[in-house]
C-alpha cells in the first residue's frame, strides 16, 4: 500500500519570496491537493548570517494571497514542530553523531588557511573528498587521542565520509534515472563550527522526520541531491521520490536571476506582482504552464481545475522562458471572467484613495464599458479617469485629424438638442447620433470622432453610445463646451 503524499516547500527567509519559489510551491501543492495529501510549509532558517527579519512573513502572506493554504507548518501547526530549523539543532547533533559513530562522518579541524591552501593546489584536485581527505586534518587521519584533544580546544565542522568508488543513483519522476560518482562529490560539512547543521544536513533529517514522500524543487539542486542521496544511504534510510523543476529562463534565454530581471524590468518578488495589480489567479496559472502542460491547448485554468489536471509526468525537462506580454494576457482573461459588479468592487479601494466620487451603480456601469478593456483593474482609474472627471488634455493627432472649424459650433448645436431630449440608454443614444447627422446631412465621421474627444480625451475606447448614455445630455453638454473652449471652436 502506498504511502500517503507527503510534500514540502522550504523556503529560506533570506528575502522576498520569489517568483519561481512560488512555482516550486505551487506544484507542491498541486500534487499534495490531488492525491488528499499533505502540503507542509518549512522554513530553513540555519543561515542566520543572511536571515531577513521581514521574509518569513512575507512568505507566509504570499502564499495565503494566492490561496496556497498549508496543512502544517508556521501558523497551522502539525505532529512535527517546531517547523524552523534553527529550532531543531539538537535534533542534527544527534543525527550527525550517530554518523560518527557508525563510520559515516568525521570530525574536521582545518583552518581556513588550510582550505584555501585546499582550494589553490596546482594538481587540479581541489575538492575535500576520498583522494584528500588523508592529507588534512582531521579524525580520519589523526588518532584518537589527537581527535579527542583537539575536540576540547579547537572548533571543528563534521564532514560526511563520501564512500570510494561507488555509483549514486535515484530516479527522478521528471527527468529519469540520474546517476554520479561519488568520487566527483565532496565530502560536505554537516555540522558547521558554530553547532548549526548545513542545508544538507537538515534537509535530509527533516524530510526523513516528516515522511516527506516526493521533493518537488527546481534544478538548481540537481547537483545537490547526490550528497542527499549519500546521506540516506549512510542513515538506511529509503529516500523520497525526487523531482527537480526545469529552470525559469529570462525571455532573452538563461536563467531568470535578479540581476537579469531588474535589466529587463521584471520583478522577481511575489510582492512586486501582487503591488503591480496582477490577481493571484492569473500568476498560478501563468507559473503552472512555466514548465507543464496538460498535453492540449488548453490555456485557462483555476486552481482547483490545476488540481484535477497535474502530473508529474507532463513537467518537461528543458527551461521555461518568461514572458511579461504572456502574463499580462492572463492578467486580461481573468479580468475578462469577472462580472462588472465583481470588477467594481475591486476599483472600489483605487477610486476611493484617488478622491473620486462615484455611486457603486455608476462604478459597475464603467466596469461593464471597461472590463474587456482593461489588463489590471487599476487601469479603470488610470487609462479611464475620463469616467470619473472632464478630460484636461485631448489627442493631439485626433485634434488635428478630425476638430475642424466648425466642430464646436456642430457639437454645440448636438448637445443642445440633447437637452431637449435627455439619454437614457445606448440606443436613445445611438438614435440621438444618426438623427442629428441626417438632418444635418452630414457623415457620421463629422460628429462621431469629435464627440468622443470631448468626452473622453482619446480616439478609442469603450462605445460611444454607452458613454453618451453614461453621462448623460448635461454632462455630455458640459464636456462639449469644455472642449470647445480648450481646443478651440
């Protein structure tokens, strides 16, 4: 009988959390979700030397705005607290002794002087491993009353001892059987002078201790899991299924690093997104297809529809590139999808703090006109400020093209007749237009162009009709003379 899907995501909180740490927790959770497992946050807090106050909770709240929830971890609690590393040290001396003592580690007491001596040596073989390890100094080759001396008067780090000549190898469920020699891996520290554990060290324990059952993260710790693998084999203990996620590419190819993005103006922070007005919605399923697919066409999906559809098996091997034009249009779908009432209540916050006043039935209406317009729900008060005041500024292009001579006195004498004969709709509207040019015996091209710059400021937009109706033959009037008067009648 199977075990029950146990999944991880382990972040260290040395900074916002970023854009590709979400994915790796998104997949997580995905697979924990569709099998009725269990989604479990840790946080590897043992390097206090890059420890940022703020980012555990910022991953915490980033993951709860996308609506990852955790079924254990800081907040939710769970069978195996504490789930901070830097609280389980105790835990890693014991582990890392019993190594010791079963001949899988060693006490290390070389300087610093002597590791770089290590790292600078001419023959080419600069790792701490098999072939050097007899050379430094260390309870391997010292004996065991040096060792027991220098353990009460020097510090000292606890190495793996890597085994000579053996094959390493673990089937990883996205890219197969993978295999090293361990005499290419180094013998790692597991224990650091300071009595904290490495990365290494903790992460094994840890994912041993919370019967984790598949290590879903990205392939930069491809090279890493040979010395994990190691690790579990000197322990007996049976590793987790492995899955290392192919890389986040920049759109110009490499990996998507900060230094890249910021040249490139893409933010790398969850943060960032959520300030520039994406909806969580449309960053997970931008990120779910940043190296999987379903195998059809298909583009949209909800996360609980994400659920229903993932594997591991359809993850691809090869870089993900990023692309903001690809993100955006997600941003745009889900927009699309909301009702004009659930739209509203979104700008509500942004009109308020930009001292607009606008009943929530006026709002709606201006959703209804914008919402296959709009990429971010800001851009109602942005790009369409013309619905909640007069324009102060027209297309120069527009003014030149299509305000002749005579276009205010033409809108004077439309508005006036609007008076007469209040808006109520799009087609009062409409019939409004097309009666007016045909008295006149004009085009329609003569007042259409001209009449929506005085609403509005622009060429385009939502239909002029609608916006006719919207604000109404007074407001309408009063934009015309507006108009009139800044462009020149």
């Amino acid at each position: 009988m199977a075990h029950p899907v146990r999944v991880r995501f382990a972040p260290s909180p040395t900074g916002l959390l970023h854009i590709g740490g979400l994915r790796t927790a998104l997949y997580n959770y995905l697979l924990a979700r569709q099998t009725g497992g269990t989604f479990i946050l840790r946080v590897e807090d043992t390097d206090q030397t890059r420890y940022v106050t703020e980012a555990e909770a910022d991953i915490l709240d980033s993951l709860r705005w996308v609506g990852l929830d955790i079924d254990e971890g800081p907040g939710a609690g769970g069978p195996n607290q504490p789930y901070y590393q830097s609280q389980r040290s105790a835990l890693y001396r014991q582990y890392a002794e019993q190594l010791i003592e079963a001949g899988h580690a060693y006490y290390a007491f070389d300087t610093p002087d002597a590791l770089q001596a290590l790292r600078e040596r001419g023959d080419g073989n600069t790792a701490y491993n098999t072939a050097t390890r007899g050379a430094m100094r260390n309870s391997l080759s010292m004996s065991s009353e040096e060792t027991a001396t220098a353990l009460q008067s020097e510090p000292y780090v606890v190495r793996l001892k890597v085994p000579q000549g053996q094959t390493i190898a673990f089937e990883d469920a996205i890219r197969g059987t993978v295999s090293f020699q361990s005499d290419v891996l180094d013998d790692q520290v597991l224990l650091k002078s300071d009595g904290l554990p490495t990365y290494h060290l903790a992460n094994v324990v840890d994912d041993h201790h919370m019967s984790i059952t598949h290590v879903i993260r990205g392939e930069e710790w491809l090279p890493s899991t040979p010395k994990h693998i190691a690790l579990y084999n000197a322990f007996g203990w049976t590793p987790p299924q492995m899955a290392h996620l192919p890389l986040i590419l920049s759109p110009t190819g490499g990996k998507l690093s900060k230094r890249n993005a910021d040249k490139m103006g893409i933010p790398v922070s969850v943060r960032q997104y959520r300030e520039a007005g994406y909806l969580p919605e449309a960053l997970l399923n931008f990120l779910a297809f940043l190296g999987w697919n379903d195998g059809t066409e298909r583009e949209l999906f909800r996360l609980d529809e994400l659920v229903q559809a993932f594997s591991l098996s359809r993850v691809g091997t090869t870089g993900a590139q990023f692309s903001m034009d690809k993100l955006q249009w997600y941003n745009q779908q889900y927009l699309m999808a909301y009702t004009s009432a659930e739209l509203a209540a979104l700008a509500r916050p942004l009109v308020d703090a930009a001292g607009y006043t606008i009943t929530d039935d006026a709002l709606e209406q201006v959703a209804a006109m914008t919402r296959e317009r709009v990429v971010f729900v800001s851009d109602i008060v942005g790009n369409y400020a013309y619905f909640f005041e007069p324009p102060t500024a027209y297309n120069a292009k527009g003014v030149k093209k299509r305000w002749k001579a005579d276009t205010g006195s033409l809108l004077a004498a439309f508005g006036q007749q609007l008076l007469e004969a209040p808006l109520e709709t799009a087609k009062a509207a409409h019939d409004a237009v097309h009666g007016f040019v045909a008295e006149r015996e004009i085009g329609l091209g003569k007042i259409m162009a001209p009449l929506r710059l005085a609403l509005s400021g622009e060429m385009g937009g939502p239909d002029l009709f609608e916006m006719l109706a919207f604000f109404g033959a007074e407001e309408t009037v009063r934009r015309i003379n507006l108009a009139a008067e800044r462009i020149g009648s």
